[in-house]
C-alpha cells in the first residue's frame, strides 16, 4: 500500500451520496499494483467533478501528500503552457534539482525564462524529472480540473507524463466533461464515469441546502435535476418565495439560476436559429414527439435542421419512434429562458394549432399564450382539469385550474376555479399549503365565495388534516350545504354538492355519534332526480351496515366489477366495501391504483 493510501476519507462525509465514488479513488491509489498511477474523472456538467477533486485533494493533504493543482480556462486555452504554469509555479524553488538543460528549457515554458521555445519532448521530459525528484521527498498528487480547457501544450505534457508514473510515488488525477473534445490523449489511461446521485441522495441534498423549499415541490425539483448536484442546489435559488412552498406556483419548464444559465444557455446559444425554434417547440410541447413539433415548425423549420443541436450532444433523436430528447431537462429549460416571451407565446398558439384532436394539451397552450382574460380558454382549461382528475393527475388539474383562474373575466369565476383547485388539491392531492393558499386567494378575490360549497370542503378538509378538528368541519360543512341551497337546488348533477356529501359521510362516521347522521340522511332524501348509485350505496354499508346494508350488495357488486381507473371513485367504492366484507373482492382495484 502506497502513501496516497486513505486519501479521500477525511472529506468523503462533506459530499453527499459520494461515498462509492470517493471509496474506489481511494482504493485505486492504494493499489500497490498501480503505484504511481493516472486516472481519469468524467461526468456530465455539474456532475460534482470539482467537489469530488477538492474532496480528494483535501484528504491528501491531512495525510501529508503534496497537491499540485491546475485548471483548464477557457480564455489561456490558447496560451501554451499556461497549465503547465499553473500547475508547477509551486515548485518553482524545486527547479535547481535539474541539470541546466531541462531547467532551462522548464523555465522558458512557462514563461519564467528567456530563450528560444523548447522542444515538447523535452520539455515533457523535465517536467517529469521535476515531478519524481520531488516525489523521492514527498509524495505527489497531481490534480486537474477542466481537462480540455488546457492549453494544447500542457495537454500535451501531461498526456506525456501521465504514461508515465509506474512506480513512481506520483498520483494523477484528471476531471473532463463528458461528450468534451480534448487535445488530451487518453488511450490507455483508466477512467471513472461519475453517475448523477440517486434518488435518496438527490432527496437528502435538496433537504440541506434548501431546508425552507416544501417537499412537494423538492420532489418536483428532483425529478427535473435528474440527479446534477448542481443542478439541485441552483434550482431553487431561480424560484420565488411563492414557488418555493407552492407546488401549484412552479412553472411548467424551471427556471434557471445564473449559474445553470452559463452551464447549459451558452451551448444552446450557439446554435442556428431554425434549431433553437425546433428546440423551443420541443421543450414547451413536452412530449418529444416529432410529428408535432415538425407540424408546428411547418414551413420555417424541420428535422435536419436538429442535426446542429444532435451534434452538440443536446438532444437525442429515436428513428423508430420518431421521439426528441434532451440528454438533461435542463437543457430544455436553457431553450426557454433565451426566447423572448413574444417567441413563447408564438410557439404556444403554433402547437395549440396542431393539437386539436388533443383538448388537453391544446387548452394548456392556449392558456400560456394568453395575454390577458379570454374565458373561453378558461373554460377549455376548467375542461382540460377535469379530465386530468378522472386519470388522476390531481397536481395537473390543480395546474389547470389555477391557470383558468387566472384567465377568467369575471371575479366570481375566478374564486369558484380557486375553490375547486383547493379542494382538489387537499382532496386528491393532499397538498395542504397549496390549498390553504388557493382557498385563501380564492376568497380575496371574491368574498361570496366563502359560500362556494367547494370552498367549503376544501376547509373541512384542511380542519381535519391540519388541526383535527372534526366539530368543526362538520358544522361548517352542514351549515354550507343548507345556505348554499338555492344555488345547488339538492340537485343531484351538482358536483359541488355531491362531493361535499361525500366528506359528509366520512365526517359523521369520524365524529362516532348517530345524531350527526341525521342531516346526512335528510340531504340525502332531498336529491333529485335521486342520489347517485356510488354515494347511495356508501351510506347504506358504511353508514349502518348492520341495518341497511344487505338491501345494497346487489349494487356494490356491480360497482366493484366496474370501478374503472379514476383514483377517488376506486378510493369510495373501496370505503363502501370495507363493512360489508367485500374488499378482498376489491383487490386488484387497489393494487392497480398503488400501483
């Protein structure tokens, strides 16, 4: 075991989800069979390449190895030697151990000396006479940040020097970016892809750098980083405090911070414009489907023209399913944040256009097109939500709702479209910040909304979710039902009014007192033309099954045999079959909804 042994250890715990990582740097310098070794970090942008270089150079240090450190930067990239330079001024007092010849030539590479250019052997050659006469005294890890950023000289060199280390007490340590061209020869060096965190680490680094982000919308955060440490950290910093606790708030594609916009915009940047339109349909159409974003583009732009941007590794393209991807979300979001918002806009009204056989996908475009109220877009996104809710897109519809809020003339449109996000949000989505706040909006906006029977039961249900308090939202919920009466008429198509009787039940059955079915009961007998069948057969075999809730087998079988995907109607047929012993029928329902 050699004296770079145990290198990374006094650092490992500072880096999150790098343990694996840091623990086979470590055992391939200790390797007494690779003594005097060279290898080669890559990864993808923002990977965490420089933390895992500064951890390792950090536990050398604690174990008394020498560091020398060098970085590429873009604009010495055409300054010979100015690696080099950086990586040996330390050594500068060391330079006399060698005969004048190398000496010499050592100290005019770097630009120290005078004299004509030497010649690159032999330049390569003193630096790696330098490197072992002053590893015969103290071990040495060379360090190197941005690899192809270096100069084509000192590329060159360590190219030289990195063959070179065979037992010798000299450790070489390289990071590049992954996809990089690099003067670098790297043929038969050993190299180590290093792989985004995972999902736990994801999870755990977001938690500490950003302790006061909701986890809702962490876990929103997590699934767009893909695991890019840096990434996870600058996200957050480019949303508003809103944004930051509100799930609802977060716009479809992410915006970047400055950091994330030099990473990824400067690379979009680059390319034509025909790309960037392509690349912009693509990223706000978010399916990747070629067919339509080609449509949209129809006469100004087409597929070839994306072999710009599949050249620069930003995009992948499926022939067989005819798909585009971006090699990192991020890339998508790069593509936004340089459009101005009139080519957004463009963009939306385009796709909107060739999307209607979609009324989903084309409502959403149509409403991030929209400038100013436009209720008729509003209605087609009120529309677009309830279909989100009958697959169970519960965070979708909310999305959809709040846009078509924001979109609606009329103020008492607007406070109903914030109720129902609220209590979908609560409901189906169990997100109680987000629906104390849509509630809170909703109510701002239009004060006779705090009569909404929506709103109601968006608060009932945030008084048992949050507090406990059963008394109350049963009587705020009971109260809401009989003074919203000449609104809902006991009609029994009034979808504010049936889901309202449906927390009924689960508030009377909670409360534990027979009393408090009384009303349920009484609103129940007043539906016309009659209550539905689902909300029916609950109250016969949950309510009283003892009693009443024989008389409702017949039809529980019959729900339970066609309950269909829609995750609330599988949750209530689930609540009517739990008296009457039926839920071992009712399995697959559940598992396929877990699932």
């Amino acid at each position: 075991m050699n004296d770079l042994d145990s290198t990374v250890c006094p650092a490992s715990a500072r880096l999150v989800g790098r343990d694996q990582d840091l623990a086979f740097i470590q055992s391939f310098f200790s390797n007494s069979e690779v003594q005097g070794a060279a290898l080669l970090l890559s990864g993808e942008a923002g990977v965490g390449k420089t933390a895992v270089l500064d951890a390792v150079a950090t536990g050398a240090l604690h174990n008394g190895i020498r560091v020398l450190r060098a970085a590429g930067v873009q604009f010495e990239g055409d300054i010979s030697y100015a690696g080099l330079n950086q990586l040996l001024v330390p050594l500068l007092d060391d330079f006399d151990v060698l005969d004048p010849v190398h000496r010499d030539a050592l100290r005019v590479a770097i630009g120290i000396g005078g004299g004509p250019a030497p010649d690159r052997l032999l330049t390569s050659t003193a630096v790696l006479l330098l490197l072992r006469l002053t590893a015969a005294r103290t071990p040495l890890l060379l360090v190197i940040d941005d690899l192809p950023w270096l100069d084509r000289a000192t590329n060159a060199v360590l190219g030289f020097v990195a063959r070179r280390l065979v037992g010798s007490r000299i450790g070489f340590l390289a990071a590049s970016r992954e996809g990089a061209d690099s003067f670098f020869e790297s043929s038969g060096l050993a190299e180590y892809r290093l792989r985004p965190l995972d999902d736990a680490s994801s999870t755990e680094l977001l938690a500490l750098a950003h302790p006061d982000v909701s986890p809702a919308v962490r876990r929103r955060i997590a699934a767009e980083a893909r695991g890019n440490p840096l990434a996870l950290v600058e996200l957050p910093t480019a949303l508003s405090a809103e944004q930051r606790v509100t799930l609802a708030a977060v716009p479809t594609v992410l915006p970047l911070s400055e950091r994330l916009q030099a990473l990824f915009a400067s690379r979009v940047a680059e390319l034509p414009a025909r790309s960037r339109e392509l690349l912009l349909l693509a990223a706000l159409d978010g399916t990747g489907e070629l067919t339509v974003i080609e449509a949209a583009a129809a006469g100004r732009a087409d597929v070839d023209d994306l072999v710009p941007a599949e050249r620069n590794r930003l995009v992948t393209i499926s022939a067989d399913n005819r798909r585009l991807s971006f090699r990192h979300p991020l890339i998508g979001s790069a593509v936004v944040e340089l459009a101005s918002a009139a080519d957004r806009r463009r963009a939306h009204h385009t796709l909107a256009d060739v999307l209607g056989g979609q009324p989903e996908r084309r409502a959403w475009h149509l409403g991030e097109a929209a400038t100013g109220p436009d209720e008729t877009v509003a209605a087609l996104l009120e529309e677009a939500a309830r279909r989100r809710l009958r697959r169970g897109d519960a965070l979708g519809a909310v999305a959809a709702l709040t846009r078509a809020a924001g979109l609606s003339p009329d103020a008492s449109d607007e406070s109903r479209r914030l109720a129902v996000a609220a209590y979908v949000g609560v409901d189906a989505g169990g997100e109680l910040d987000d629906a104390t706040r849509l509630l809170a909006e909703s109510r701002l906006v239009h004060p006779a909304g705090q009569q909404s029977l929506h709103a109601a039961t968006a608060s009932a249900f945030l008084l048992i979710n949050r507090d406990g308090d059963i008394d109350t939202a049963y009587r705020l919920l009971v109260g809401a039902i009989e003074s919203a009466e000449p609104e809902h008429g006991y009609d029994a198509e009034d979808e504010g009014l049936i889901e309202a009787l449906h927390l009924l039940v689960l508030l009377c059955w909670y409360g534990g007192d027979p009393k408090l079915w009384e009303p349920m009961f009484a609103f129940l007998n007043r539906l016309t033309p009659e209550p539905p069948e689902l909300l029916w057969v609950i109250t016969q075999t949950f309510a009283d099954p003892a009693r009443t809730g024989a008389a409702a087998l017949p039809q529980l079988t019959e729900l339970i045999a066609t309950v269909g995907d829609d995750p609330t109607r599988v949750i209530r047929v689930g609540t009517a079959s739990v008296f009457a012993d039926r839920l071992g029928d009712f399995r697959w329902a559940t598992l396929q909804l877990v699932e």
